[in-house]
C-alpha cells in the first residue's frame, strides 16, 4: 500500500471514528473503559494506540500522574482544559519522566515536551494554545516518531471537546 493510499484510509479512519465517537468498535478491539480514550497516533504510515485516562475535573487535572512510579507501555493520561489557552504543567512529585504531546481543538498537535523531569516545578508548555495534553512515557514520542506533523484522533472523549 503506497504512502497515499494509507494516508487517504487513515484519513477516513479518522472521520469515521469522529462521527461514531465512543460507540464505534472494530472486531478485535474493546471500547475504551468508562473515563478512558483510545488515542490513535499516525506516523511514517504506522498507527500505534494507546488507552489513556481522562482527566476533565479540576481535581483530575491538577493530581494528573502525580504519585505514580510506573505507567504502563501504551498507557497515557488526557487532559481536557476548560477553554483552549496555553497550557502549563510541572511535574511536583511525577516520578517518571513524561512525553506531553499539546492539542489544539481541532485535533492537531502544535508542540511537544519531551522527556519531562520528574519532580522539576520547571513549567513545562508549548508556545501554541491548546485543549488537550497527552502526558505518555518520557521517549514515547522519539520512539514511534511523533511530531507536530504526527495524524491523531480519539475514541471516547465526552462530546465536543474537539471542534470539527
């Protein structure tokens, strides 16, 4: 399959899963669990997913991934902020590093914080508004190629959080 074709399938992949939002499932893969996404990320013509928890509460955004000593591969957590604006996280008592990957609302990611240092109250953040933050482990990004360029798309998150 040459590089067009699979950018014109992913392409619709995409549509198709933002009209179905959560209630589209294909054969071998489950729904996300209640407070979770799938998130899809196209690179080089691979798409890799990860499950990740949403945190959409005040309390969810602000504990985050603190405390935790491990995250699974393919694990990660959303953030979905109130209002798209420029983002801004620390990493007070994270103790792993992290990759945050910083989404406008329409979907498209407008920059990356690579390897955070856990523990660092050093403001980590992207010099682009944004309404959602992936926080993945630290090398995610380098290891499947993610980048600004990088397709991505979401099954799962609550009803217009992203603008078409």
């Amino acid at each position: 399959m040459n590089t067009h074709h699979r950018s014109l399938v992913f392409v619709c992949s995409i549509f198709f899963l933002a009209q179905c939002h959560t209630t589209s499932v294909t054969a071998n893969e489950s729904p996300p669990s209640p407070g979770e996404a799938t998130v899809y990320f196209e690179s080089s013509g691979n798409t890799i997913s990860i499950q990740a928890e949403l945190a959409i509460t005040p309390e969810d955004r602000a504990r985050g991934l603190m405390d935790r000593t491990k995250l699974a591969q393919n694990r990660g957590m959303v953030f979905i902020a109130p209002q798209e604006s420029i983002q801004s996280f620390w990493m007070k008592n994270t103790f792993i590093p992290l990759d945050m990957i910083f989404v406008n609302s329409k979907g498209r990611i407008v920059g990356i914080v690579h390897n955070a240092e856990p523990l660092s109250l050093v403001p980590r953040r992207v010099e682009f508004p944004s309404s959602l933050v992936i926080e993945v482990n630290g090398g995610f990004c380098k290891r499947h190629g993610i980048s600004a360029e990088t397709k991505i798309a979401f099954k799962g998150l609550p009803a217009n959080t992203l603008q078409p």
